[in-house]
C-alpha cells in the first residue's frame, strides 16, 4: 500500500479521498490555486502545494505542475478523483513515465472510452447493444443533417468528448438542425477541446441507468449493481438512487453481465461505469436498453452504491492500484436496503438552475441523519470558477419509501446562510408523487416543473424583517454611510411621535412597500402597500395588513429571533440574515429569500419585450458575439453567448430594435448584472 498520495482534485471529492486515506494511515497532499487558497481540502490534507491561478486551464489542468508538486512532495501515487484531468489519457501516461502511480485505469483504456463514437463502435464489436445512431468521422452540416433525417428525429447531438451534459442538444425537427449543431460543437469545444459530435436516436421514455463495475490488474472484473440517475436539468443529474426502483432480477443480470463484458473488453481496472439508456415505456425490460458511454473514474454519486454494498469504492480503489486482487467475487456481492443521494448546489432554480455566487454565511448540514459529503464550510466563498456544488447528501433505509422520507428529513434539516440554493426545488421533487412511486424518466423535472415557480413563497414577516435590517444595517445594504439617525439609534418615543420609515423592497420579482414604525425597544409595526400605521395601543387591533414584531439577536452572528406579536401570532422562529450590497438575503427553515433594494431587478425581470437591454445574468466569460453595432436585431434573437461555472448561455433580444450600444467583446470577463447590449427603437 502506499504511504504517501497526492490528489489532484479540489473540493468534496478531495476532502472524501482524504478521509479515506486518513483512515488507512495514508499521507496525503492536495493541491489548490489561488481561489483555494483558505479551501477545506487544503487544510484537511497534510500538506498541500500551489499549482496557479484560479482559472482551472492554470491550475487544476495543469498536468505538469500536479506531477512537479507530486514529486517534490514525495508522492508515490496520485488519486485524480473525477472531473478534470481523470479522463485525460495523456495525463495518466505522464504519470507513469514520472515514476508515479495513476489511480485509475490504464491510459489505453482511458483513451477507448474517451470519444463516445470511437467507444461505441468498439462496444458492437464487443456485442454490447448501442442506440441507433451516426458515430461517424464526418462532421458537415449536410452530412450530420441528412443522418438525422435517416435516423428520424428527435434525435441527440451530442459531443463525443466528456459528459455532464456539455455539447448535447436536442433536436424535434429538421429546421432547428443546424443551430443546434452549431451550439453543440462551441460547448463541446470548449468544455473538452474537441468539437466532434455524433447524432442519436432520441429513446421515447428513457431512464438513465448506470452499472459501477471494479476491474484489478489480475483479470478480475465484477459489477458493483446499478444506480438510477434519471432525475437531471440540463442533463446534469440532480438526484441518484440505488438500486433501480422497477429494476428486476433478470435485467439487474443482463444489464450487470453486459457492463462487465464492456469492462473486460477494453482490459479495465479499477473503477468505472458504464452508462446504460434503458427503454421504460412499458417498464423495464431486459431487451431494451443500449450502452451510452463508459465513465472511466469514480463517479460523484459513488456514494449511494457504497451504501447498498456496504463497500469503500476510494479504498477498493488504492488496493487496486497498489496490485492487490479484488477480495471478493461476483457472488458474493448483494444489495442491502436502498440509498438515495442528492446534489445541494448553490443555484437559482427559478432562473433556470444559473449558479449562484457570493459567500457561505452559515453551513448545516444534517450529519445526524445523512451522510454529508462536502468540500466547503461557513465563511468560504461560491466562485464563478468552478462547480458551484456544495454538498451531496446521502441517506440509507430498508426501503426506498424509508430513504426517501429520511432525505426529505435531511433536507429540512440544511440550512446555507446568505446564498441561493437548491434546497426548496430538491424537496418539491422528492414530494412528487411520480417520483415518490418510482416512475422516473430524464424529463420528468422539465414536465413536473415547466411553468411552476421554484422559489420560496413570499413571506410578509420576512419582508418587514428585510426592511428592518436594510434600515439599520445602514452601509452594508444601501452602501452608503451607516443609518447614526433617531430612527435607529432612539427609543420607540420621541417628542414628535413615534419614529417612521418607508422602504421598497422587490421579491419574485414584485415591488413591495414596507413602512416601519418602532413600537418598543425591540418591536416594529410593519404596514404593507403603504398602509398607514395603526394608532398608539389602545386596545384596537392593528390593521389587516400590518404585522407587529419583535426581532431579538441570535445566538450566532447573523441570527434573528423574531417573534410575531399581534392577533395572528404567536410564533417564534429564528433566521439568518446576511446583509449584502443593494439586497438582504434570509434562510429560514432551509430555504432562502432575497429581498432587493430598489426595483433594479424587478425591471430587468419583467416582461422582456419591454426592456431595452441585455444583461449578464451572472459572472462569466462572453464566448461568442452574435451582433454589431448598429444593427437591427428582432424579438427573441440570439446576440450573446457566455459561459460560466460550466454551463453555456444563449442571450436574446428583449424586443424589435436596432443595437444602440454593444458593450460585449468576446474573451471578456463580466460580472453579473454588467449591461451587454442596449437597444432603441428603429427610426
């Protein structure tokens, strides 16, 4: 075994292998750039080297310096976790002629595996059953549309580089061929330097079903049972469960049996997965589903297959690569009970699933309960560098129906102060009766979804709270001077009356009027819509749409206390607030409210036929400008094309015009809110 590794990766994976390693008496050395300087993972390693700048094209895709921190520090072998460089066969070479172990299979079989049309012509000389489709080496437009055309649409395009999503496209009709293939080919090269795609059938119902297969040096290869990954937006996966509700004995046998025959066909060793679209129009069956691709790395939802096999799949896998045989043979492998896995991420779903930024304020996470793999803790920051990913929580139970109310648990249980989350949209699908019976499929998220808001409801309390703490906060929210006036530094009497404040607040996109006035040291009567303000107490009851409260600090910085003190109260909760520049942002009971300032946001979320101008929706790289400066644009239009945080974005005009001001250079860094285009009216 080794003594010493170290892991090219960053975040919960990093954190996760070194736990492992810590376990088995392993050192470990993590590397980080600039942005990671303060990371988790650099502090949990025993050391940890500098490798360069933020961007991960100069740092965590820097092979060179990875191997160079390797040597220096003395590391026999290094653990590439998942993402970055764990599928680049080139780096896994380099590995090896420095006197280094790669933890992961061999550079051949990473490089048959690497491009999905060269995988899948060797998956059919291997007997496997692929989706129909074109895996062809021709890539013109005419030539990829026609076999779209032959293949019948809807089909896929999709890169034959990489995976999460990036380079895939859907296509329903012949028109909207050449867009999407134009959009495919500039993700894909981007995510993966390579814009080669292939063209698929689209499967009418289709459940993603993937097999963990193990392989070690000896021959040996054995399956590890399925997982269900067919809970995704933006084909990124979202929620994971193992086993396959519906899966039967037999297609659990054909499906596991054909995932090890891709295995050995390639001479695999260590872990792998070998991704399978399954047919669940009429259920399950052991005849229709096909290989999509092989995975050659530890997958981020390895957790929930750890759960049901009872295995270490970060342990088995430094076993493996020191030479040791696998300790177990197929039949002694078996399922018990059922996991379920769930990707808390710091993003908007109302807006799309667009990542979120900014700093992590306070961070619960339900460690009692769940399992808790995450790579950040309170007070590190959400950059639009990397995967805005920030935990993944993993429940276990006899049952499915048991996993599931145990994670639903858990989920209220999460609490991540001042960002946007996740959090209200993963509990809302795991509450979804289809997903509840086991009748899953990759696009039920869009069809449960489409059309339905996914952001906390508007709470009046926590406005008047928000208005309150924009009040007193004074700078922190409005950035001017802090509020020194008699509203907030006198008692609740003065000579003139009782001190009052009006404040304007947008929430889902609404502008509310709060007018605030102090009834006691620590109490405010809140009037909603500019309501006027209820007389000195005097036994009448305040107005319907006031609220009294009182508002107490916390027992940690950030917490309010408040308590809700007129006819329809009685309850007492405690929040966290984190005041940010132009906005207040609240979690209460796992879920976050964002209170604006002014009406800014309101207008740029309005109806977009209205607007004048494209924004930057968050911080990211302008990829491509589709506009010039004066030029008449229509309704809808595409203009600009950023990517950020691995995800790419298509801005369209809001409305008819002519491009006034064009703002957006391609190769330049923005950030969210940064004005692109201004349109006007065509003369």
């Amino acid at each position: 075994m080794f003594t010493r590794i170290l892991i090219a990766n960053r975040g919960e994976i990093a954190c996760r292998i070194i736990r492992t390693a810590r376990r088995l008496g392993i050192g470990t050395v993590a590397v980080f750039s600039e942005a990671d300087r303060e990371a988790l993972h650099v502090h949990m390693a025993d050391e940890a080297w500098a490798i360069g700048p933020a961007p991960a094209s100069e740092s965590y895709l820097n092979g060179a310096a990875i191997i160079a921190a390797a040597r220096a520090s003395g590391a026999e072998a290094i653990h590439p976790g998942y993402g970055f460089l764990s599928e680049n066969p080139d780096f896994a070479e380099a590995v090896e002629a420095a006197g280094l172990v790669f933890i992961g299979p061999s550079a051949k079989a990473i490089r048959a595996m690497g491009h999905k049309d060269a995988a899948k012509v060797l998956m059919e000389k291997a007997k496997v059953p692929v989706v129909p489709g074109y895996h062809g080496a021709a890539q013109e437009l005419v030539v990829l549309a026609g076999k779209a055309s032959e293949i019948g649409f809807p089909v896929l395009i999709k890169a034959r580089a990489g995976g999460g999503g990036k380079g895939l496209r859907r296509v329903d009709h012949q028109s909207d061929f050449a867009d999407a293939l134009s959009a495919a080919k500039r993700e894909a090269k981007a995510a993966f330097g390579d814009d080669h795609v292939l063209v698929e059938k689209l499967i009418a119902s289709p459940r993603h079903i993937e097999i963990q297969v193990f392989g070690d040096h000896h021959g040996n290869v054995v399956h590890l049972f399925e997982r269900d990954c067919s809970l995704q937006r933006r084909h990124q996966k979202v929620v994971e469960e193992a086993p396959a509700p519906g899966m039967g004995s037999d297609m659990r046998a054909a499906m596991g049996a054909t995932a090890v025959k891709a295995a050995k066909a390639i001479g695999y060793s260590g872990a792998g997965t070998v991704e399978f679209i399954a047919d669940a129009s009429e259920g399950l069956r052991p005849e229709r589903f096909w290989f999509m691709e092989m995975n050659t790395r530890l997958q981020v939802e390895h957790p929930v297959t750890e759960a049901i096999t009872g295995l270490d799949l970060v342990e088995l896998q430094l076993r493996v690569a020191a030479g040791d045989e696998l300790p177990f043979a197929q039949s002694d492998l078996a399922i018990e009970g059922h996991a379920v896995e769930a990707r808390l991420y710091a993003e908007d779903a109302e807006k799309g699933f667009l990542p979120a930024i900014g700093q992590i304020d306070e961070l619960v996470l339900p460690e009692a309960i769940a399992r808790v793999d995450t790579g950040v803790a309170a007070g590190d920051q959400i950059t639009p560098h990397y995967d805005p990913m920030i935990a993944k929580i993993i429940t276990h139970g006899k049952t499915r129906k048991e996993a599931l109310a145990v994670m639903r648990a858990a989920l209220n249980q999460t609490r991540v102060g001042g960002l946007i989350t996740n959090t209200v949209f993963l509990k809302r699908l795991l509450c979804d009766r289809d997903v509840n019976a086991g009748r899953l499929d990759t696009g039920l998220i869009e069809r449960a979804f489409s059309g339905m808001s996914l952001a906390a409801p508007y709470d009046p309390e926590l406005a008047a709270l928000a208005a309150i703490e924009i009040i007193m906060a004074g700078s922190a929210v409005t950035g001017g001077s802090h509020d020194h006036s008699a509203f907030a530094q006198l008692g609740p009497w003065c000579h003139w009356g009782w001190p009052r404040r009006s404040v304007s607040l947008v929430c889902l996109g609404v502008e509310r009027h709060v007018v605030l006035q102090r009834t006691g040291a620590r109490e405010w009567l809140a009037l909603f819509d500019d309501g006027e303000p209820g007389k000195h107490p005097d036994g009448m009851a305040p107005p319907r749409d006031s609220i009294l409260l009182r508002v107490m600090p916390g027992r940690h910085v950030g917490e309010r206390l408040i308590e809700r003190l007129d006819p329809d109260g009685g309850r007492r909760r405690t929040v966290l607030v984190a005041n940010r520049p132009g906005c207040v942002v609240i979690t209460a009971q796992a879920t976050t409210h964002v209170f604006d300032l002014t009406s800014e946001r309101a207008e740029t979320d309005a109806d977009p036929a209205s607007g004048d101008s494209v924004i930057a929706p968050m911080p990211g790289i302008i990829k491509e400008v589709l506009t010039r400066q004066g030029a008449s644009v229509r309704a809808g239009q595409p203009l600009i094309i950023m990517e950020a945080m691995k995800m790419e974005m298509t801005l369209a005009a809001p409305r008819d015009g002519e491009v006034c001001d064009l703002f957006a250079q391609a190769g330049r860094q923005v950030e969210d809110g940064t004005m692109l285009v201004l349109l006007k009216a065509q003369e």
